[in-house]
C-alpha cells in the first residue's frame, strides 16, 4: 500500500494504483488517483464556506448532462464521527454497468468532496478478485479515518 500524508490529508491507496495533486496545501487543493483502467478517486477541498449540498449537486447535474438515463440515489449518513451527504449513481457506458459517487462534509474550516468512478471491473489483490469499487470504497475510508494509530 502507498501511502499520502500531507496537508491535514492522510489516504492509503494500492500500490499500482497512480496519485496525482494538484495545488494541494492546507485550505484547497486536489488528488486523484486512478488505477489505468478508467477508474478514479478524487478528493476536492474547499476553503470554509463551501456548501457540500451545492457541490454534490453540482456533480450530479454535470453526470446527468453526459448520462440522461442514470439511476441516482441520496446518501446522508455519519461516517467516522462526520456527517456526509451526496449521491450514489449507477449508469451504462460502453454496454457496461458504471457506478459514481460523490460524498461531500463540511468540517467547520473547510469542506471536502470525494468523488469516485468505475466500471464493473475486477482486479487481484492478494490472489483475491475484488470489485474497484471496493477498492474506491477503502480509499474513502482510509481518508475518513484519517491516520489512527491500532495499538495490539
């Protein structure tokens, strides 16, 4: 596993997985991270101020406007100690099933929003097949976790 720890950001990612920033510091800034075969992991933060409904809108109306016929659905829960809001989306590109979400919260000094992407894909991880967006998930998790230290 790679790993990014920067900027009050801290995200686990698989090792041939590719990150990239981009003006990243402490109030804004983005990272992706794509895995060479279509699917990506964006993380966008946003200086205080920001509505995180306004931007998952935003993202929806933008995914609509390339696929009319996608099945939208809302996400409002608590994820590690934070309130999250946005979409799941599922839509067909190429004869294949896509999924996309957008995941928005606002801290109090600034506002993030993760977005992912990815087809039905499979991929081997430890001689196991595990779908991407498994891996996009655990991506998440690692950014919503943040660096926690497991005593044994």
């Amino acid at each position: 596993m790679k790993e990014y720890d920067k900027n009050n950001v801290y995200i686990c990612y698989p090792d041939n997985w590719e990150m990239n920033e981009s003006r990243m510091n402490r109030i804004d800034g983005t990272i992706q991270i794509t895995n060479g075969d279509g699917a990506f992991w964006i993380l966008k933060k946003y200086p205080a101020g920001q509505n995180p409904d306004e931007i998952a809108d935003e993202a929806v109306e933008a995914m609509r406007s390339e696929y009319q016929d996608m099945e939208v659905e809302r996400v409002d829960e608590i994820m590690y100690e934070k309130y999250v809001t946005g979409f799941e989306m599922t839509f067909f590109y190429l004869d294949l099933m896509n999924e996309a979400r957008i995941l928005t919260f606002d801290t109090g000094l600034l506002t993030y929003a993760i977005f992912w992407q990815t087809g039905n894909q499979l991929i081997i991880h430890a001689d196991q097949e595990i779908s991407t967006d498994q891996v996009l998930n655990a991506i998440t998790v690692s950014f919503l976790r943040g660096k926690k230290i497991i005593a044994n």
